[in-house]
C-alpha cells in the first residue's frame, strides 16, 4: 500500500498570506490527524478527522482549519499568516481513530517570510 | 490536563553505550503507549507500542520498553546503540476508548562512531 503522502513538500509564503496543506491517507484509513511540529516542542496537535467530521480539536487558534473530503483526504488551512506559523506540518492516518498506531507523511515544510 | 515528559532533550553516546530515555505521563486511566523515532530527512515512524500484557516490550532495530504503572512511565532501552540510531525519539500516549493522542517534545540522540 501507498504510504501518506502530504503536498506540497516545501512552501514559503509571507506574513498575511493563507496557506492549504494537502494530505491522502493510506488507502482504507478513515482517521487523519494534522500535527505541527517545531524545534523543542514537539508534536502539537492541531485535528483530527473521521468520516468527514471533526472529532478532536488541539489548542490552536481559529487561523487554523481542517477538513476531510469522503475520500478521507484531508485539507488544512492557515489563513494570516504569522511568522510563528513557520513549521513542519505533518499528517498522520489510521484505520480507527482510537488509539491505534500513526502513520506519518513526511510532512509539509513551511517558512513564513 | 494530560501530558506526557521526556526530561532528556538533548543526548549524545558513542557507539556500544547503553541508552536509556525517559518518558512519563500524566493521566490515571488506561493509557495505550508508543515510541516513534525520525530518522534524519525520514518520517516518523514506529518503533513500538504497548497496549496491554507483558509490560516488556521489543521494538525494531534492538529498541524495547518497560511499561512501568505505578511510576507512569514507559522507559525506551537499547543495550548498545549504533552510529545509525542517531534520531529523534518521541514518546506517545493515546487515551484508552478516546480519539486523544499526546505526543512528548522529543530527544534528540546523537550516537558518536
């Protein structure tokens, strides 16, 4: 199987600009969850999707947004962006969304100017 | 709120040392645990998981655990690490019969040869 793949790889954008990240999940996996990765601090939880709906939602603000389509491919978008916003946004799918194993893209790379 | 620790950030070891890095969560109930590593300009990716049973648990590449309860801890262990195990490690809890997955900030190993 195809693993997940995130587009694009690398963005650069600046402040004020919006930005959507794409993210196709392994064929099968109905869950995607969106993590915002950054040098010493870890993973931070954005959202997670199944089945169309938002079942959990991290401690981010309203700039940040998701959806996922019935294909289970999953969008998220940043709207004015901030340079704090500069990261690495990683998409994860799995089959069911309670605590089974991630499967990780590589991630999209983000440098807001 | 839950949360899960991982004291060392930074670790540096020469080949043929013992490796040992810390994780600890907070939160009373039944918990699923996992470690992931990413390898330099790799994706993240399992390394293992525990969920229930023999609180010793074996990863790939020589890695196990020890789910420990009354301590909250989930201790990653290699009795001899190599040059190749240079990564970053992150430690993973996921809340029993929830959607939540809580990652720790990560170590970083550097494995000297």
């Amino acid at each position: 199987k195809a693993g997940v793949t995130q587009t694009p790889r690398y963005l650069i954008k600046t402040r004020g600009q919006q930005v959507t990240l794409s993210c196709s999940p392994i064929s099968g996996h109905r869950s995607v969850s969106w993590y915002q990765q950054t040098p010493g601090q870890g993973l931070q939880f954005l959202f997670e999707y199944f089945s169309e709906t938002q079942r959990n939602k991290g401690n981010f603000p309203g700039r940040f947004s998701g959806r996922q389509f019935s294909n289970s491919r999953s969008e998220m978008n940043v709207s004015t962006l901030e340079l704090g916003d500069s990261a690495l946004y990683l998409c994860a799918s799995r089959p069911d969304p309670a605590g089974e194993t991630q499967y990780f893209g590589p991630g999209t790379r983000l440098l807001v100017l | 709120a839950q949360s899960v620790s991982q004291h060392n950030h930074h670790v540096i070891l020469s080949e043929a040392a013992s490796l040992e890095l810390g994780c600890n969560y907070s939160y009373g109930g039944t918990v699923n645990l996992f470690w992931y590593v990413q390898y330099p300009g790799q994706h993240l990716q399992l390394l293992l998981k525990y969920f229930s049973g023999d609180p010793l648990v074996k990863g790939i590449k020589g890695f196990e655990a020890e789910f420990i309860k009354s301590k909250f801890s989930f201790n990653l262990r290699k009795p001899s690490v190599q040059w190749s195990d240079t990564a970053e490690y992150f430690c993973a809890v996921s809340i029993s019969g929830t959607y939540k997955y809580i990652f720790g900030t990560g170590t970083r190993l550097k494995v000297l040869a």
